[in-house]
C-alpha cells in the first residue's frame, strides 16, 4: 500500500451521518475513523461535494433506502472530488497527489472516501480531473453530468431539433441544455419567471412553466418542438404530446410514463463522463455554483438544494 499517511494510526474525519432515516434535520457531522484503501481501491481527501436531488431522496425512508443497500448509521452524498492520499495493493492507473472527482454512493460529505479504482462501478469511482477544471466543479459532474447526458442519448438532438426541457435551470438542466446546444439543437427552457436570465445564460430561451404552457411554446416556435425532457415530473411530458411530438422523442428522469423512456445516470454512455470533464476544461460546458457551504452547515444546504429552486448546484466544502 501506498500512503501518505501511517495506516496504522487510529486517526479520524469528519463524516455526515444519520442514525435514522428521514429529512436534513436527522444530518449530523461526527468524527469517524479514516477508511483504509483496500486490495484495488484508492483513497481520496475529499476537498469538495456535490449535492443532488437523490441524495435526500435515497435517504428520506426506510423503505427507498433498502432499494439503494442503504443501512443505519448511513452517510450522505454522492458527487465527490478530491486528491488521492492513499492506493490499495493491485490499483492501478493513479498516483498519490493525483486530483480526481467521482462518485461514492451515499457517503461522499466526508474527509475521505475509499473507491474502486477500476471505474467500473457507478458511484464507487474515481477519475481523473482535467487541468482547468476546479474541484468545487469537478465536484457536481458525476450524477447530473451522466443524467443529462443519458437524457440527450434517450433522445438524439441534433441541428434540426428544437427540443423543450422542463425543468431546465436545476443541476441536472444546467447540464441538458448545454449538451443540447452543443448538439446544435433549439433549446426551450421551462422554469420560473425568476429563472428567466440563468436560462438564457446557460443557452435556452426561457418559457414559464404552469398553466398555458402548451400555448407560450407555440409561440415560442409555431413550427413546432421535435424533442421533450422532463427533468422535473410529467408537466412536460403532457405539453409535448399535446404539441404532437412522438414518445419516441421524449424522455424522463424522474418519473414513470407509459410509452416514454425513463432515463438515469446508470444509462450513460460509457466515457460520458469524462467527455463532460473535457467540454468543462475547453470552456465549451460551465456549471454555475449557486452556492457553498462548510460541512457544519450541512442541514441547511440540504434544505436549500431540496427547495428545488436553487438556480446550479450546491457544493459542500470540506
């Protein structure tokens, strides 16, 4: 092994925890022992951490976190980036100081992490970070960046496309509309009518979400839209077969629809991943940080980010 630090040494982290399941207020930072890379694995000091709408949903009961192998005393947090200080025996293609961003399933608001360092795994990985990319950005990449992009592939915007995202300023949204335009396609944004400059910031021309819908992207584009992603339930998906566009065409990450293709991260392409790492360092991709906090605050940076008004991503720093 491999190691900055003495192994041997009973030293300790911080770590979020819970001890029951249930909303931000059950969130606790505690003092835990560091983990230990084992056989293939990596250890990463963790500088910062992404939060997602799953983090709280994958912990909000009992039942939805049996669904994800999740067990009291759990942790919180997926999206993590961060420097390697430690290489289990047999793990391969990093080295101690590399900076990397990742995954690491419900328990990433925490000094360290121990992951595969195959990368095969979804939300147990390591990769390498681009020079140009900062880690508080590096550190939201992981599940928004896949989501979008397994949206756009369910999908398949291109020049001729005029596509309407619901949703489209949240930190999955940030993602979407970016890839989309870069696809070459027309993006119609919905959000509220105080979202209407980060919308056309990121790219999309803004359309207010509620009652009428429908009618405002009709006349946003009397030709018509081509393409539909529900990034928020189903008000989109309704809006989109109203405006004729074939099921085909339209996607959902958060929801069910008979007949429309249900997208998640575990859908992305293979290198999906690192083709947002690389569009990030090229300046062709940006990600707005709307907020930040030190990991004390992590009850109230939950609550903001589960608001699901928060115009980007909410970053944890450690």
């Amino acid at each position: 092994m491999q190691t900055q630090n003495d192994p041997s040494a009973a030293a300790s982290g911080r770590a979020v925890r819970m001890d029951s399941f249930g909303g931000p207020e059950n969130l606790d930072v505690r003092k835990v022992l560091e983990p230990q890379a084992g056989p293939g694995q990596v250890r990463v000091r963790v500088t910062a951490a992404g939060l997602n709408p799953m983090d709280w949903f994958m912990t909000a009961d009992a039942d939805t976190a049996a669904r994800f192998g999740l067990m009291l005393p759990a942790g919180f947090g997926t999206d993590y980036a961060g420097v390697i200080d430690q290489i289990g025996d047999g793990a391969s293609g990093f080295a101690i100081g590399d900076r990397v961003f990742g995954g690491a399933l419900s328990r990433a608001v925490s000094d360290f992490v121990v992951v595969d360092s195959s990368g095969k795994t979804a939300a147990n990985e390591a990769h390498h970070t681009p020079d140009g990319v900062d880690d508080r950005t590096a550190a939201t990449l992981t599940i928004a960046g896949r989501t979008a992009s397994a949206a756009l592939d369910a999908v398949s915007p291109g020049p001729d496309d005029t596509i309407l995202i619901g949703g489209a300023g949240g930190g999955v949204g940030v993602f979407a509309v970016q890839l989309a335009r870069i696809a070459g396609a027309r993006v119609i944004g919905t959000g509220s009518a105080t979202s209407a400059d980060h919308l056309r910031d990121l790219g999309a021309e803004p359309v207010t979400y509620g009652d009428g819908l429908a009618e405002r992207v009709r006349a946003l584009a009397p030709d018509g839209i081509t393409a539909a992603i529900d990034l928020h339930g189903t008000d989109t998906v309704d809006v989109a077969r109203q405006l004729d566009v074939p099921d085909s065409r339209i996607c959902t990450i958060a929801a069910q629809v008979e007949g429309v293709v249900a997208a998640n991260g575990a859908n992305a392409a293979p290198g999906a991943l690192e083709e947002i790492a690389r569009l990030v360092a090229e300046g062709r991709l940006r990600v707005p940080v709307a907020a930040t906090f030190p990991i004390d605050q992590i009850q109230a940076a939950v609550e903001l980010q589960a608001g699901r008004h928060v115009k980007g991503k909410v970053v944890i720093d450690l």
